[in-house]
C-alpha cells in the first residue's frame, strides 16, 4: 500500500489522516488521539527511532510558517526536555515545514480524566476513585514547584493522563499548552476557551506565573472531577472567576441531580475536601 508523503499543497495542508507522512516522511500517523481548541493530536510512528511510537500535538494553521511563534515554541520545547520527572510526559521535539508544526512527545497508552468523567453514569467521580490519582499529581507538582521551579500554567482533567490498568498517572503539556494558547492570542487575537473555567484570576489578568496558578487550576480539577463540572463554566467566566465564591461541591451535585436527572448524588464529599478546594 502506498502512503501520501508530506508534500501537500497549502490548500490541503492540515488534513490529517492516517497513513499520511509527515516532515519529511520522518512520521507516519496511526490515529487521532483527541481534538484541542490548538489542533489535533495523534498517534504516529516515528521512523527514524525503529518505528517508535510518539504523540504529535499539532498546532494551529495560524501558528506554523510564523517565526516568532515558532522561535517561541522551540524555547518552550527545550524548557519541557529539561523536565525529568517520570510522572511528566517526555517531550521530544518541535517539528515544522512552511505549512504545519507539531511538538513531538511521549506517548502514553491509556485516556485522560475527561474521557473517563465522561464515562460515567453518574458524571462526577468519588473522592476514593481519584485521592491516589490527585496524590500523584500533588507528587509531580510539588517536584517542578520545588526542585524544577517551574509551572504547569494548563492543569485540568484533560492533561491528567491515566493508565488504569496500572494506575500510572503523567501529567501532559507541561507548559506547552498554555505557551500555544499566549502565541495563538498575540497571533490572531482571539483566544481560546478550553483552559479558561481552570484559569485563576492572576493568570487571568496575564501577570507572570506563580504556583498559586497551578494550585488555583487544581482545586478548580478536583471540583469538577467530583461534582461533573467546574467551579464556573457558563456566562462570563472572567468575572465570575475573579468576584465570585464557588457553592460547595455537595451543591453542586444536587443542583445536578436537579438540572440533568443524575441518579443519585453518590458518597458524601469529606469536609475536608470542601474546605480546601474552595478554600
């Protein structure tokens, strides 16, 4: 069977498929594994290291052939290869041509927590089937806070990833994410929404990261993990993340129970729990 190679026309640049070579032919792609406000990700198989597979996170149509937007990946790209932690997806590298770019990295069997979440009947989790998950997080966190002295900057469900079968947590975009959403919006001066329930109001106002972000994104994580959705995630969000105090995570879930017909409102959420995630 013969595959497409990479050299398509501007017009048909980003139609992922697979089969399809890419950058020279140095990657085939397998699958899609998911589809982000920034581009899709997928599977592929990396030649040039015996067939290997590795993750390739696209980006924007808007960002590649821009030199300023690559020089700043690039940066961000070598920053995330400084990061040795096993619990932090490996990144690899940046690849580009003058129609599409992706970051290269590890790739980790298994879904991430927004696809579980989305699996469940109910919609939210129990504080027992996430306190190990979150205590690996908390692990990785404490690691690049104290020792790395870097920030996450993009931590929600979707970049908590989960193999089940060994209860193997990694944390995904580790800086990355939130580095393509700044080039995207100095670039076209829209922004996009997917981080925003998850972003505290320093990050909001664009001031430089702290670890207070990563802890205000947490809890805001955990609220939606155990409840089915963030602390705010309808009207203006800016606003309410800014002046708003969140309701306790067990009203959360009755007004669920209410709105969607939700079987149930499960375990009861240790006091604990309600006091340090909205705290």
């Amino acid at each position: 069977m013969e595959f497409p190679d990479d050299k398509t026309s501007p017009e048909s640049a980003g139609r992922y498929y697979e089969g399809r070579k890419v950058f020279g032919g140095r990657f085939v792609l397998k699958r899609k594994l998911g589809q982000g406000g920034m581009g899709q990700v997928w599977l592929g198989v990396d030649t040039d290291l015996a067939g290997c597979d590795v993750a390739l996170k696209f980006t924007a149509p808007e960002l590649a052939g821009d030199t300023k937007a690559m020089t700043d990946l690039r940066r961000a790209v070598t920053l995330g290869r400084e990061l040795t932690h096993p619990k932090i997806i490996r990144i690899h590298d940046l690849h580009a041509d003058a129609h599409e770019a992706a970051i290269s990295m590890e790739y980790m069997p298994g879904q991430n927590l927004s696809e579980w979440q989305a699996q469940l009947t109910s919609g939210f989790f129990e504080v027992r089937e996430i306190r190990d998950i979150l205590a690996q997080v908390c692990e990785v966190l404490d690691y690049a806070h104290q020792v790395a002295k870097r920030n996450h900057r993009d931590i929600k469900p979707k970049n908590i990833m989960l193999d089940r079968a060994s209860g193997t947590v990694k944390l995904a975009d580790f800086d990355i994410g939130r580095r393509l959403t700044d080039t995207f919006s100095r670039n076209t001066g829209r922004e996009p929404s997917g981080s925003l329930p998850y972003m505290g109001p320093q990050q909001l106002l664009g001031q430089n990261s702290l670890e207070q972000d990563d802890i205000y994104s947490l809890g805001a994580t955990i609220y939606e993990l155990l409840t089915g959705t963030p602390p705010f995630y309808m009207g203006d969000l800016r606003e309410q993340i800014k002046c708003v105090v969140p309701g306790s995570m067990a009203q959360r879930r009755r007004d669920l129970l209410a709105e969607q017909s939700v079987p149930g409102l499960g375990e009861a959420i240790p006091q604990v729990w309600e006091d340090v995630v909205t705290a």
